[in-house]
C-alpha cells in the first residue's frame, strides 16, 4: 500500500549483457526520493553490489559466487533509469537474508 503522496513509477530498466528475467525490480517515488525494491533471490549480500550517478541511473549488479549452481541464479547487471536527477552520496542500499533488496536514492538538492 502506497503512502500518500506516493506513486508507482514504471522506470525503465535495460539489461546490460543477458537478460536475467528472474531479477524483479519495482520503483517508487516518495516526496523526498526514489525507492527502488529488487528481488535477487538466492544472493548474498556480498553477491550484490549498487552503484548510482547524478543524471538518475541506478546500476544493480550481481554476481553469484557460484556459478554452476542448480536454481539458474546467474551473473547480471541491472540500469534503473529514473526520470530526475539524484544525489548518489546520499544513495543507500541493504539486502535482506532472504534477497530484498532496497535501495533509498534522494532527489539531487
């Protein structure tokens, strides 16, 4: 459920190298920021790393340890092209146990 003021955004995100449909990601704006919720089920923290840029891409990168793994978890690099620019000092991302990922991305001030 959506706070007021909030809205769902349909932010386009590109694949860059093979397309890894399994990764879900969803965006949010909030009155002070983008809110960007992505499911990379089976990866570690340490499998996921965030990067952000001023002009609004948020660049979401996994890379699972092991390769040759049964559940068909592979290597993938994620661009979410927001539509405003952002502060990417302020940007902050945490992957839960059970591979939720969030990443809280503020407007540029």
């Amino acid at each position: 459920m959506l706070a007021e003021g909030d809205k769902q955004l349909d932010a386009s995100v590109v694949d860059l190298g093979p397309p890894a449909d399994w990764v879900k990601i969803r965006v949010r704006e909030t009155k002070d920021c983008f809110e960007v919720y992505a499911l990379v089920p089976g990866l570690l923290r340490e499998e996921v790393q965030v990067q952000s840029d001023p002009a609004g891409r948020v660049v979401i990168t996994g890379q699972p340890e092991q390769l040759d793994n049964p559940w068909g978890i592979t290597p993938f690099k994620k661009v979410v092209n927001l539509p405003a620019r952002i502060d990417p000092l302020q940007t902050s991302a945490v992957v839960s146990l059970h591979g939720r990922l969030f990443v809280r991305v503020p407007f540029e001030q």
